[in-house]
C-alpha cells in the first residue's frame, strides 16, 4: 500500500513518438532558445533571451505546482494550440 504523500499535484508531461522524440520540448527549446543564435550576440539579446525562456519555464513550474484537487484551469490557459503538432 503507498503512503500518503500529500495531495497530488499537476505535471507537464511532453508527448514523445516512438523514435523518443518530443516535439513540443523541441518547438520550446528552438522558440525560446536560452541563448539567442549567431556568433556574437550582444548582452542585451542575451538578456532577452533568458527572460522570454524564464517566462515560459517559470509558466510550466505554475502548471506542475497545481494541486489535482483544484478545478481544472479555464480559457485561455486550455485553449487549443493552433496549427499541427509535428
């Protein structure tokens, strides 16, 4: 019998296919690189690149940190992502 560990609470979880991908982590690490392409970019991209990534991050911590026994989240939140996943 488990123990009783609290009340559960909510976690992102990125589809993978059958080759281990994860598209959705792919399209977040390609859209919000931490870093921002090309060879020298200058300490302001850096800067905006870390704060557009710690936004998205900080967006999935609030949904992992989400009791179960809470109701679920309402629109906009749940809306339905536009376009085909790959």
């Amino acid at each position: 019998m488990p123990l009783d560990s609290g009340p559960m609470s909510t976690q992102a979880v990125f589809y993978r296919d059958s080759k281990g991908r994860q598209p959705v982590k792919q399209f977040l690490d390609a859209t919000f690189p931490l870093r921002p392409a090309g060879r020298n970019p200058s300490a302001a991209q850096i800067v905006k690149a870390a704060k557009r990534r710690a936004t998205i991050d900080l967006q999935i911590d609030r949904l992992n940190g989400l009791s179960d026994e809470l109701p679920p989240l309402e629109y906009p939140i749940t809306s339905q992502i536009e376009g085909h996943l790959l």
